[in-house]
C-alpha cells in the first residue's frame, strides 16, 4: 500500500470513528416507565432521568420536574440544508412530586412543529 492510500484509508477511518461519539442519548419513553407514582421517589426519578431540564415551583401547587428531547436525523442537522428534511421528533416527561414521592407522571412524543 503506498503511503498516499495508508493516509487516505487514516483519514476515513477517523471520519467513520468521530461519527461515534457525542452526548449519551436519553430514551425518554423507556426511562419514564421505570418511574411508578406513589411509589418512586425524587432519587429513584434523580437515578433514571437525571437533572432535569426544567423545575416548576409555584406557590399552593405541585413541584414539577420537566425532562426534554428533540431528536433529529444526521440529515437533519445538517447546517444550511436540514430543514429541507423534515422537522424533528420533541419528546417530553412532566414528573409531579408529593413531597418526596412522584404522584404523576406523564410521556409525551410529537413532531417538532406540530405545536407552532
């Protein structure tokens, strides 16, 4: 193999390889039904979701954590072109508490645009 190929074949086998990496995904719709009201806790929701992306306190109603997703395609990120390839998916899970134990807890998936 010359060194023009070796390099070449490098080369690809990083672009392949960087492709792999990124933030952890989160599944939202199989995390959620890890969750059971009245019987998880803030932990148990801390443990299977993570931070949430979003807190709701208001005074004489229920703390809220609120946890977010868009997926999109690699297509679809793509910068300048990717709306040309359709919108998104936008996942959401709405986790009420009492007190310290979920009394709620709610699973929502539509398109990105649906709501605009």
């Amino acid at each position: 193999m010359t060194v023009l190929a070796r390099l070449a074949v490098s080369c690809m086998v990083v672009l392949f390889l960087s492709g792999c990496t990124g933030k952890p995904v989160r599944h939202l719709a199989s995390d959620a039904s890890l969750i059971t009201p009245g019987v998880s806790t803030r932990s148990d929701v801390l443990t299977y979701l993570g931070d949430p992306d979003e807190r709701q306190e208001e005074a004489g109603e229920p703390e809220r954590w609120v946890y977010l997703e868009e997926y999109r395609s690699n297509m679809q990120r793509t910068v300048g072109i990717g709306k040309w390839f359709g919108s998104g998916d936008f996942s959401r899970i709405i986790v009420t508490f009492d007190g310290e134990i979920v009394s709620d807890i709610r699973y929502n998936a539509s398109e990105t645009g649906e709501f605009e």
